[in-house]
C-alpha cells in the first residue's frame, strides 16, 4: 500500500526579520513526521506558536527557514496545480466552527460550494452530501438551516464534513474542541476517532488540554521556548 508522508523537517519562523534585524524568533528547527491514520499531539503554553506551526504545515503560512514536505517535496517548491493539489490533500479545521460559515448563507450553500470545486454532476453532489451527513451524524434538514441556528457542536461536526468532501490525507486539528461545551467535546473527538479509523486520515492535533492530546495521539510534542520535545514517541 502507497502512502503519503507530510513532513516538517527544521522549521523555524520569526517575525519582523529585516535586512538589518533578525526578528523575534517563535520557534526554531522543529521537525516530526505525520503518519496515515495516526494522531501526532501538539501542546505547550499559550503564544509558543503551535497555531502557526499548524498552518504552515497546512501551507497556509510559510516558514522562515527548513520546509514542509509532501513525499519528499517541498511544498515551497511546487507549482500552482501541485499546491492546489496540496491543500485539497492536507486541510485545516479551526477552533471555532462560526468562523467557518458564512453567517449570511444556508449551510447548503456553503456545502455546495466545496462541491463545485471538485466539479462534481448534480446527481454525484447529492450522494456526497447525503454521505457526508450520515459520516457526521447530522439530518440533512440542517442544510436549509443559517449558522445562527445550529449549536456550536453541529456546527464542528459540518465544518469536518466539508473538510471530508475533500478527501484530505491529513488534516491539521487546531484546538478543534476548546470552544465547545465539556458534554459536546467527548463526542467531536469520538467522531474525529471514527473518522481516522474509517479513512486513514493523519491528524496534526493543536490543544493546551493535555487530556484531549493524550486520548487521541499516539505520538505527542510540547513546543515550549522555541524548541519542540518530543515526550511521547
């Protein structure tokens, strides 16, 4: 079985780095190795970073020096169709799940526009769609719903499915529970389990709550004073 290895190999990233400066430095030369179907657990202390660690990985940012690498090629490198192909591949999945929804729109909108991206027939959008929503567990009467409507867990839950149209390889978890309430939380992680086991995703999981981390991953990093330790391998 092939599989695809997204790596973050010496990355550093500073802040304010100039001709003459060298910029506040966030975190230096940190490496690890996402696996298919495993969760790698990120935690430390507010402001060490973890959040722009996460999206560079996601190719969201970029680093300052050392590289993310998708089998061996640096995402630096690629093209605009490779990282276009990239970021279906590896996504991104924030703290809050209002922040994702146009607050304007229908949840259906929102779907169908992740869907038209894919250039999916009508009849194909609907199995997906239909699909999607048993994976999450939600009605499909939510889709005629505003984000205003739905709680902040069903709205975790759809921000995933989006995500899953996508058919990531990895997806990126930042602190993807801390604005839930403690009764939701339990059940947004046995459904990101779920999900891992069904499709083999490999999980990059943000938290400060060591619980969270120490339920999911089965590798874990604390990145703390710019340097990432690796406290359970």
């Amino acid at each position: 079985m092939f599989f695809v290895s997204l790596k973050a190999e010496n990355i550093s990233k500073r802040y304010g780095s100039g001709l003459l400066r060298e910029g506040k430095c966030i975190f230096r030369e940190v490496s690890f190795e996402l696996e298919p179907g495993k969760t790698f657990g990120l935690m430390g202390p507010s402001g060490e970073g973890k959040s722009t660690l996460g999206r560079i990985i996601a190719g969201l940012e970029s680093p300052t020096d050392g590289a993310v690498l998708l089998n061996g090629n640096p995402l630096s490198g690629m093209k605009k169709a490779e990282y276009a192909a990239f970021r279906h591949r590896v996504q991104m999945m924030f703290q809050d799940p209002t922040d994702s929804f146009n607050p304007r729109k229908r949840i259906e909108h929102s779907i169908s526009e992740v869907l038209k991206l894919l250039n999916n027939q009508e009849t194909k959008r609907l199995q997906s769609t239909k699909e999607m929503l048993k994976t999450i567990g939600l009605p499909e009467e939510v889709l005629a719903r505003y984000p205003a409507q739905l709680s902040g867990g069903q709205l975790q839950r759809l921000a995933l499915g989006r995500i899953l149209l996508l058919e990531p390889e990895y997806i990126v978890l930042d602190e993807p529970t801390s604005a839930l309430d403690v009764s939701v939380q339990a059940q947004i992680l046995h459904l990101l389990k779920k999900v891992q086991d069904e499709q083999g995703i490999g999980y990059l999981l943000i938290s400060h709550d060591e619980a969270v981390i120490r339920f999911m991953s089965e590798r874990i990093g604390m990145l703390k004073k710019g340097k990432l330790d690796m406290i359970r391998t």
